[in-house]
C-alpha cells in the first residue's frame, strides 16, 4: 500500500512564445534603459517567483469569476472574498481571513538559452547543472567532465555559438532518451527542441557569458502626437528573454490538508486542488502574458506545472 505525501512537489516549465521582459524596476543610465532582473550570484536573468504567482492569480481569478458569476474578482492587492479556491491558493489579506496561500512559487532560471550559430543555424545552450534539472533525476550525468563542451546531436566540427565563441565539441546524442521528449506535454515546444536535438552543453563559466551576450534588445522611440514623428532624446532600449527561452522554477508546490480538501469541495469551481488553480493560471499565460509590453508583442509563455515522481 502506497501512502499518499501531503506535499504536492512540482516543477514548473516554461517556454518564452514571445520575447519576455520581466524588469528589475527603475530606469537604467547606462547602455540599457530598462534592463531585466537578475540573479545577483551568476549575473543571469531569471523570472521572479512573485510576477508567476501575480500573473498567474489575475489569470485564475478572471476564470473563477465567470464561472461562478461573481460580483467579485479575487485578484489585485484587495477586495478578495477570502475563502474561495483562488484565496485559498494565493492567500488574501481580507482581516479575519489572512492567510499566505498553500502555494508556494519559486523563482525561474533559463535550463536552455536560444542562439543562433554561424556553422550550425538555430542552438540552444545550457549547462550540466541546468539540463539535469529539467531532465529530472532518472538521468546522470557523472560521467560527464565540468569543463568540456559536448553537443547533444552527431558532429565533429567546431561549433560557433553566439556571435563570436567557437567550442571544440563532444558529440553525446546519448544524453536525450525518447522517454524525455516526450515527457513536457503542453510544453510541445519543449519536446519539439529535446527531439531535434540542436542543443549544446558549455561549462557554467561561459554560460552568464553566451547569455548576456544574446539577449534580445529592442530599441524604441517615442511619438510626438502632434507631429506624428520621432520625440528629441525620445530614444529608448529595453533588454528581454528571446523567444525560445526555456526556464525551470525548482519544487514549487502546496501542503494538501483535510482542510483544503473541504474548502476546495465546498465551491463549484471545477477545481479539486491548488494544482488545479495554478495550471489554469498557467495556461491562460499563453494568451495574456507575463512581464512588460505586453501589447506591442512582448510577454506569452508557455507553461505548466510537472509532477515530480
Ligand atoms: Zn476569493
């Protein structure tokens, strides 16, 4: 007899549909006007968990309130009802009612980086550490040297990755079984890049490097509305994750309790668990997206939520 853990552990995927950008907040003086978080440790972008759990709550609370026909929207700072599945989720501080939520987001971090090569067209970069999270623990990679380039697909030439690094490689095709490509179901972007195998593992210290170096960035300029022209010094830059991007956010999850299970059951909203509520929140992300811009072409993503056995 198999008992059943009360900590639901998740990973949670996503691929960029679009170009992302997630600011760290504030305006840049430098190169860069409006540049995207990172992490502080390696210099490289990443999503924070609190902009997932936002977008992923409005996306939520939007589909609870029609289903229910309610006058309210449980999203947004306050005004939440406080009892509700999207509530009970993402926490509320409704007085009397506060809590933090039973769902617990993490921040994401890129597993593989899109790039373009000169001698092999259209790569994705990662490291060991990285695609190892992404594949799961059935996989091991010890075997492997830290400091060696390997691709993931039979070649013996030298490899051009980025705008200007060129890698002796290692072909290791072995790396990638079927079992995998297959195992990131509404992510099929993501079996779609682990199929063709166009994938380049480098050492950790050139990552932050070939990353940083191919980011997106866009320049716009401001409209004069009276002349319908370009604004004087309205010039401006914005960094963002390329379309491609595949990022991880690590053991997100939520404590199912005797509790929940009754609250949950207690509304006809179609959703059994916090699970439920965060999926459907994810989804709606390739419509409405995360991050800025949104509606000059920015922000959708594909993401789910994946099981960890
Ligand atoms: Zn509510």
């Amino acid at each position: 007899m198999t008992t059943e853990l009360p900590y639901k552990p998740y990973d949670m995927i996503m691929c960029c549909l679009d170009p992302v950008h997630t600011g760290k907040g504030g305006v840049e003086t430098g190169y860069i006007d409006s540049e995207i978080l990172r992490e502080p440790g390696t210099n490289l972008p990443k999503i924070s968990g609190k902009a997932i759990k936002g977008m992923c709550r409005t996306n939520a609370a939007q589909v609870y309130q029609v289903r229910t026909n309610s006058a309210l929207l449980c999203a947004g700072k306050d005004n939440h009802c406080g009892e509700c599945p999207v509530c009970q989720t993402f926490g509320t501080p409704k007085q009397g009612k506060e809590t933090m939520g039973t769902f617990r987001f993490n921040d994401a971090h890129i597993s593989l980086f899109p790039v373009y090569s000169y001698t092999h067209g259209p790569l994705w970069v990662t490291t060991l550490d990285r695609f190892e999270m992404l594949a799961g623990p059935d996989f091991e990679y010890s075997d492997f040297l830290t400091d060696t380039v390997y691709a993931l697909f039979e070649t013996h030439d030298k490899i051009s990755v980025g705008k200007r690094l060129f890698f002796d490689v290692k072909p290791a095709t072995e790396m990638i079984s079927p079992k995998l490509t297959e195992s990131f179901g509404s992510c099929s972007q993501i079996n779609k890049i682990l199929k063709n195998k166009k994938i380049v593992v480098v050492p950790g210290s050139v990552f932050s490097k070939i990353v940083n170096e191919n980011l997106e960035i866009r320049t716009s300029v401001s409209i004069d509305p009276l002349t319908g022209t370009a604004q004087d010094s309205g010039l401006y830059t914005y960094e963002a994750l390329p379309m491609g991007t595949v990022l991880i956010s690590g053991q997100a999850g939520y404590l199912m309790d005797t509790d929940l299970k009754k609250t949950f059951q207690a509304f006809e909203s179609g959703w059994q668990t916090p699970a439920q509520v965060v999926n459907q929140g994810l989804a709606l992300c390739a419509v409405t997206g995360l991050g800025g811009m949104k509606t000059p072409g920015f922000g959708r993503m594909n993401m789910m939520l994946k099981e960890i056995q």
